[in-house]
C-alpha cells in the first residue's frame, strides 16, 4: 500500500462523483499554496474560503448526506470520507476539524425519527452550511451521565433549556447544534393528562441554532483557526419538532456518534503525518553534515523506516477497520473492537511518526515556513479528542475474552469495500449494550497464514499474552488497577493491530518486505510493552515469565531493511507543496 501523494493522485479506485470531489479539493489547496495555508495558521483565520469551495462544489452536501435525503445519488460513504478526510488532514488539521465536528453534529440528526429535522439537515448541507456535536462540557467533559443541560417543561407543551456547553467545535457558525442534556421532570407516565408534575428525570438530544439570541457564545477556548466554542443556553425555547431523541435512544445516539465520527481521527493522524514525512525527507536527502548526506548516518536511516513502516501500518489498519465498519449489522458488530483501535491506537502512532521525523530534521521543524511546525503541534491533539488513550484501551479490553477463548468461524469473511454504497446501519445501529457477547474469528488463522519470520515471531508473542490469561490472569486486586489493566489492554491493541495490517496487507500491493519490516517494529513494540507490564509492582512470578517470553527481538535480515530503506529514500522529490 503506498502513501497519499497530492501531485499524483487521481482518485482512480473511486466511482466518478468521489473523484471529482477529492480532486477538487487536491486542488483546492494546491492552488492556495503553503505560503497562505502558513499565514492563515498563524493568524488563526477562520477558513472561510474553504468552506465557500465546498458550498460551491457541494462536498459536505454530498459526503455528509445519507440515501434518500439529498440529491439522487446521495449516501454515506465511509470509504469515500475516509479519503475526504486524509486529504483534508494533509493539508491541515483545522480544515479537517470543521468537517469532523459536522460529521458528529449529524449524527443524532440522521440517527433519529424526527423526519423534519433530517429534511432540514440535508437542505442545510446544499446551501453549504456546517454542523456542531454540542455533547461534552467545561465541569464534566465527555461524562454524559453528569450533564448539567436542563430541559424544563413550561407546561404549554414547550420547553426552557438552559446551561452550557464546552469545546464545542464550529459553535460560532453551526446551523444545527445537536445538544445532549436532560428533561427534568419528564413526564414518564402512561396517562394522557399531560401533567408534567411528577415525572422522572431523561436523557435527551435536541437541536439548537447557534444565531438565536437565547445561545449565546462565549467564546472560542483553543487559540486556533478552528473555533471551539464554550456557549451557554438562557432558558432557550426548544419545542417537539426540535427534539431528537429522548431517553435510552438519546444515551445510544450519543455513544453511537462517536462510534461513527471519531473514527476519523485516525485518517487525521495518517493525513498529518504523510505530508511531515514527505518535508522530512526532502530535507535530509540534501543536508550536509560532517561531510555526509544527513541519510547516510545509520541511525537516520533507521528512524525513516521506522516512522515510514508505521505509516503505512496506520493506514493499513484504518482501511481494514473502514471495510468492518462498513459491513456492520446486528448480527455483526467487530466494528466496535476494531474502531477504538484506530482511534486509539492509529493515533497515538502518529505522534510515534513525528517524533521520529522530528529527530532527523531537529530544529528545522520549528521553522515558520514549515506545514511539519503545524504537524508537530496538531498530532498530538488527535489522541485527546476521543476521551483520552485511557478510555479506548478500556473499551478495547473489554473484547479480550471472547477474542482470545470463544472463537466464531461462522462469521463471514469481510470483502473490501470501495464501492459507492449508502452505509445505512451506521444509522440503525443496535444499541451499545452487550460488547461481552461480541465474537471474533481465530485470529490464528490470520497469523497463521504467514510465512514471514517477523510475523511468526509477533504470532508467538500473541500466544504468550492468550497464555498468560488462560494460565495467570489478572486477580480481583490487579482488575480493580486501571494500571494493570491498560497494559494489558495496550498489549492485545498490538495484537489487534497486527491482524489488520495483515488482513488489509493480503488485499492491496504491499510488499513482503514492507509488512516484513512493519512487524519487525511490532515485535519491539510488544516486547517494550510486555517489559512495563513486567515492571508493575502487582505482576505475579507468573506473569513476569509469561512477560519474560514476550521480550524478544525480531529477527534481522540487513538485506531486507536496505530494500525498505530504498523505497524510502525514493520517496525523496517525491512531493512538495507549492508556495
């Protein structure tokens, strides 16, 4: 699988309607030119004129609009966003950013039986607006339970809404804000008085426009292009044609978005790193020191094969996931293992990314001029966007049994999918509850499948984690230690993660040699993380031999790594973004 390349891309793999809005918007910021692109970030101007190009050509209109609301060939494209979103990455994270936060303020919209509200919604798209996801806030951020926006009865059959919201991204101009809070004294009863006196509390989502005078915007907490607003609400009047959901339906709506939206976090994070990597390796290809090309030294070789195997590994895995998440249904739900890994895992990889980019090009990577001064900021944001590593290694963890003990080889192989479908289920999705019954082919097989030493060797890694929970696992005191458990939990993402690169590996043109050298880094990786769960005070003799047996290093092939190191260097020249 090779990496986005702006001067080369052609959307070839795309029906014809993605491909023109993918080109458009290559060309879009080519045209703009990194000279403007650099201004625009550092006096945090608001991208207007991006989102004028995208109400000229209708892209939001046309990616954000499922079947049977907008135009005729409409839909829901997962493939096709996961592209959009790369390219607005590589480019920038704040243009990414409003599309994103639209991508979350639509999901309660669309996931909902408010027909009106739906219609509303994708008349919105056309005429080029853009959304808000109105959900976490300044005293308990992304904790719903806690939520202090109260909805009122008046008792003509209306309610008062009142209290605020925090980080909400594009809360200045978002036509729709889809608001996550609760009814107070909800009228849960079966009569039909209409009383709201004694009622029970509910969960609720409704719409609110951020221009009425009753919302009143703050101001925005992030000194960024994008404004990431903190708004209040004063007794704003919300009727029933603004109400989305209530009760559970809102509860699932909330966690089902995020599902759907912040699994393009991930395609922000290959986005920023591609265009680092390829102002990397400009660089260092013509910089002399010592009376050496700075890619001669060893060690700088090694840090671009790294950070280039980690790359491609990122976009292999959120390929894989996209195909999952596009085959979803009620019977099968793998997509809720495999997307907070990308969003977690793919993330947090970046930042690996950068890091290594920034070692060979040191203080260069400060300079104004440089899109990597902007990468080198904005990766690390994506992995605090979803609640924290934290929340996502423990909602992977949650899968590990049934992964590793409870096989299901009656569920189907999962197909590529590129093609121009409406994926309708993101929409229909059963409810949050019930990850435990969640199953999962042998995920031996797939390692099986492999001849590769490295992977063999990861294969055996993997057994030893499945053995220690069979044989030692964690006791009541070790499961009560979130530290404990998120190494642990950080242990089996690596497994996951290498399942999918493998998968998607065998569905694209990537070379043995790459995914060779993409598990030479995974076997360091798991056996660094095996010696930090070695490390814990808690970890039984036991365990720290199951651990023991983990920290092993890959086995080494000199002639392999220089054919890696070779296609690396190739990418030199490869991509510059005008001025």
């Amino acid at each position: 699988m090779s990496i986005l390349n702006p001067r080369t891309f052609d959307g070839g793999s795309f029906d014809e309607e993605t491909r023109r809005i993918l080109t458009e918007t290559v060309r879009f910021f080519e045209s703009k030119g990194k000279v403007r692109l650099k201004d625009d970030d550092h006096e945090r101007r608001w991208y207007a004129d991006l989102l004028d190009f995208q109400k000229k050509h209708g892209v939001f209109a046309a990616s954000l609009t499922p079947a049977g609301y907008g135009a005729e060939d409409s839909r829901w494209d997962t493939a096709r966003n996961c592209a959009f979103a790369e390219i607005l990455a590589f480019y920038g994270l704040a243009y990414w950013y409003t599309w994103q936060v639209s991508v979350l303020g639509l999901g309660p919209i669309w996931m909902s039986d408010n027909e009106p509200a739906k219609s509303r919604a994708a008349e919105l798209l056309r005429d080029g607006e853009i959304f808000a996801f109105g959900l976490s806030e300044r005293e308990h951020g992304a904790d719903v339970y806690s939520t202090d926006m109260i909805l009122t009865p008046t008792g003509d059959g209306t309610y008062s809404a009142s209290g605020g919201k925090y980080y909400i991204g594009n809360g200045n101009k978002a036509a729709m804000v889809s608001v996550f809070g609760k009814i107070v004294g909800a009228d849960d009863s079966s009569d039909d008085s209409g009383s709201d006196e004694s009622g029970s509390d509910e969960y609720v989502f409704f719409v609110a426009d951020s221009q009425h005078d009753r919302f009143d915007l703050i101001r925005n907490v992030c000194n960024s292009q994008s404004y990431v607003a903190q708004f209040e609400l004063d007794e704003y009047p919300v009727t029933e044609a603004d109400i989305l959901h209530r009760g559970d339906d809102a509860w699932n709506a909330a966690l089902n978005t995020v599902n759907i939206g912040k699994f393009n976090l991930g395609w922000a994070s290959i986005g920023i790193s591609t265009h680092a990597f390829y102002e990397a390796i400009n660089h260092a290809a013509h910089r002399q020191l010592y009376g050496m090309t700075v890619t001669d030294f060893p060690h700088v070789q090694r840090l671009f094969v790294d950070a280039y195997t980690r790359l491609v590994a990122m976009r292999l895995v959120a390929s894989r996931a996209s195909d999952y998440l596009r085959s979803a249904s009620d019977d099968d739900r793998r997509y809720l293992l495999y997307n907070p890994v990308v969003k977690m895992k793919v993330t947090t990889e970046g930042e690996r990314v950068i890091d290594a980019l920034w070692d060979v090009i040191a203080a260069k990577g400060f300079e104004a001029d440089m899109y990597f001064e902007m990468a080198a900021r904005d990766i690390r944001a994506l992995p605090k966007l979803e609640g924290t590593v934290h929340v996502n290694v423990a909602l992977i963890a949650k899968f590990m049994a049934n992964y590793f003990f409870s096989p299901d080889d009656s569920l189907p192989e999962i197909d590529s999918r590129l093609g121009p479908d409406n994926d309708g289920y993101l929409f229909h999705q059963a409810p949050t509850r019930g990850l435990g019954k969640i199953r999962f082919p042998d995920y031996r097989t797939v390692f099986g499948g492999s001849e590769l030493a490295n992977v063999r060797c990861f294969a055996e890694q993997a057994e030893e984690l499945r053995a220690l929970l069979e044989h030692c696992p964690p006791d009541d005191a070790q499961k009560a230690d979130p530290d404990f458990l998120l190494c642990v939990g950080e242990i089996f993402t690596l497994v996951v993660y290498g399942q999918l690169v493998l998968e998607q590996a065998e569905r694209t043109d990537t070379s043995d040699d790459l995914v060779a050298q993409i598990f030479d880094v995974l076997v360091r990786d798991l056996a660094a993380a095996a010696l930090e769960l070695h490390q814990k005070p808690s970890a039984t003799p036991d365990q720290q031999d199951r651990c023991r047996a983990m920290m092993v290093r890959p086995p080494a092939d000199a002639e392999r790594f220089s054919r890696v190191w070779a296609e690396v260097l190739s990418l030199d020249g490869a991509y510059e973004m005008p001025d």
